[in-house]
C-alpha cells in the first residue's frame, strides 16, 4: 500500500467515526434550509459534487427531492450509498454532464480537498457553470478559518482533548491527512471569494462558526 492510498483510507475511516449518517443528514437539511431549499421545486435536476457516501442525498430525498446526481473520486464511499439518486466515479474538475442541464449544484466540504489552488478551484467552478442551466444555482459549503475554527483547531491539537472526545480524535486524523489541501483552503478566503463571485451572481454568504455557506446563481 503506497503512502498516499494509506493516508486516504486513514482519512475515510475518520470520516466515517466523525459523526453518525444520522447525524449528518440532520446537518445537511438544517443547512440546505438555511441556504432557501424549501422553496426549490422538488423535481429541480440537483447535482451534489464530492458527495462521499452520499448523506447528502439522504438530506434531499427526505425533503422532497426526487432528481438527484452525484460526483465523487471515491468508488468506496459511493458504495456505501443505496438509493435512488445516480453516481459517477468522477473528478469533479471534469463533470460527466451536458452544457446547461441541471438546475443546482451543491457542494459540501469538497473543494477544500482540491490539490491546487487557484488553478484546480477555477477548473472545478468553470465546470459548475458550465453544467449549470442559465439562471441555476451553485451552494457551497466550506470549512472557513473564523475564531470558532481556530478554537476548533486549538482543542483538536490537544491530547487530552482527543483522549476524552472521539469526535475531536476524528477531527484531527481528518485534518493531519488533508493538511496540506486543508490549509492550502483556509489560507486564500480571499482570492476563493473572488472566484466565486467572478462566476455567478451572489444571493448568499455566510461566514460564521467555521463555515462558509455561499449561494451563488449562473446569469441568464
Ligand atoms: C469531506 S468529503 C465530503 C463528502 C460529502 N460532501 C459529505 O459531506 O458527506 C470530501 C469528498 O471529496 C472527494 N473528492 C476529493 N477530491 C475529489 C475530486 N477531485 N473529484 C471528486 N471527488 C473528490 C472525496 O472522495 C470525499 O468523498
């Protein structure tokens, strides 16, 4: 086993002790009704890139969504996804779908896993535009470097944090194993804000308890 398969098992094994699948399908729906999924039709043609093991798709079924797509590099974590919604062993910096065909795209806690900034984040954005309908809607979800994620950062850092909580021990395997990407992330808000924006009109954006949760829609 190479370094690098070792390390991302390592990763996707604390991904998977970090929070229960019900645990994070509550999350997922909380934060797609913040970011306005009430008011969504149900039959929109939704697209959740990086979508791991696919809680996400849990989150959408269980509020009503029915045309449902993901885009995930792990064939692993995709399989751990029985459900209705189609997946595709895919680099989301190249979408397998048609120019203007889906309604939303959402991403959660995926681009800050892209190797290089800004060149592989312009790539990824080009391509959610691209497959975007005009007038479609992009959601991101993203770790963001607030004082919250700072202190988040600081306990995780801590043995004894780690030895008396399993979620701060997960915490940190995931980041120690995404370090280089992970920082990489948290180090250019700047210049991932301009990105965005440079691509699709603004009709969200929070940056609160070390999370940015943008939404942005494609022109006409
Ligand atoms: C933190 S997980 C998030 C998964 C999912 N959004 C969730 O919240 O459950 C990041 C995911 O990005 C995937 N990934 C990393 N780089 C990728 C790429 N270039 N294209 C597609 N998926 C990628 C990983 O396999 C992993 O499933």
């Amino acid at each position: 086993m190479t370094t690098e398969t070792s390390s991302i098992s390592e990763w996707e094994a604390a991904y998977q002790r970090f929070e229960t699948p019900e645990q994070e399908v509550a999350k997922f729906i909380k934060r797609l009704r913040q970011m306005g999924a009430d008011s969504w039709p149900r039959g929109a043609k939704i697209v959740e890139i990086f979508c791991g093991r696919g809680n996400g798709f849990v989150a959408l079924s269980q509020l009503g969504f029915t045309n449902l797509e993901g885009v995930d590099l792990s064939a692993d974590l995709l399989s751990k996804y029985q459900g209705p919604a189609k997946t595709y062993v895919r680099d989301c910096r190249q979408l397998p779908f048609e120019d203007g065909s889906r309604d939303i795209l959402i991403v959660q806690g995926g681009l800050h896993h892209l190797p290089t900034l800004p060149s592989d984040l312009e790539q990824t954005l080009n391509e959610v535009k691209r497959v975007l309908k005009p007038g479609g809607q992009f959601m991101v979800v993203e770790p963001w470097l607030t004082p919250f994620l700072r202190a988040v950062h600081f306990a995780s850092e801590r043995k004894l944090v780690r030895a008396i909580s399993k979620k701060f021990d997960a915490l940190h395997t995931m980041i120690v194993n995404e370090q280089r990407t992970y920082d990489q992330w948290l180090s250019q808000p700047d210049a991932i804000v301009k990105l965005l924006d440079e691509r699709f009109a603004r009709e969200q954006f929070r940056a609160a308890w070390g999370k940015l949760m943008y939404l942005g829609r494609r022109g006409r």
